[in-house]
C-alpha cells in the first residue's frame, strides 16, 4: 500500500466582531492508497492567536493559500501529523486493500 497525503483547509473562522482576523484554521489530512485509490481523512482545528499585537498580522483580504498552509505546517507538531498518518494507514489497511465497490479508475467525466 502505498499512501498520498494532502493538507485541505476548508474554512477560516474568524473573530466574531473582526472579520480581519483568523480565529481558527479549519481542515483535513486526506490520505489515498494510490493502488486501491481508498481513501480516509483526518480532521483538525488550529486556533490562533487573537489577542493584543499579533506578529506579523495580515489582513483576511490578502490572505494567500501559501501564508494558511504555512500557518498549519507551524502549528501541526510531527507527533501531530505521523498520530493522523497512522490513523489514516490503518483505516486504509482495515479496507482490506480492495478497490472501492463499484468504481472504476481514470474514468472521464462527461462534460
């Protein structure tokens, strides 16, 4: 088995009252067996900083999907990441390393 990983963010909460600034960083750890394509993932919640001066403050406009990705990679610890990696492995492992039940591979969409 071999697995793919990705880091998803999927929302940005913000501070109620202070749309500028990012409460908590909303996401995933997706993990795909690249021989079944199986895949599982793992939820996270980061909150950030919000009080008082915040070191290199940025507005929610200017925001970039590089800055928030790095925000994750400083705020998941390796601990953090290899405990969802394994999650990830032995519930792609539990799966039994068979395809998904009626799916088919590299299939085109239609459009």
């Amino acid at each position: 088995m071999s697995i793919d990983y990705k880091t998803v963010v999927t929302k940005l909460d913000v501070v109620q009252g202070n749309t500028e600034v990012v409460a908590e960083v909303v996401g995933y750890l997706h993990g795909r067996d690249s021989v079944t394509d199986n895949s599982y993932t793992c939820a996270f919640v980061i909150p950030l900083e919000t009080e008082g001066e915040i070191p290199g403050f940025i507005p929610y406009e200017t925001l970039t999907s590089e800055v928030v990705n790095e925000w994750v990679n400083n705020a998941l610890s390796l601990e953090q990441v290899n405990k969802m990696k394994k999650t990830i492995s032995d519930k792609l492992g539990e799966m039994g390393g068979k395809p998904k039940i009626g799916t088919t591979n590299n299939r085109p969409l239609p459009w």
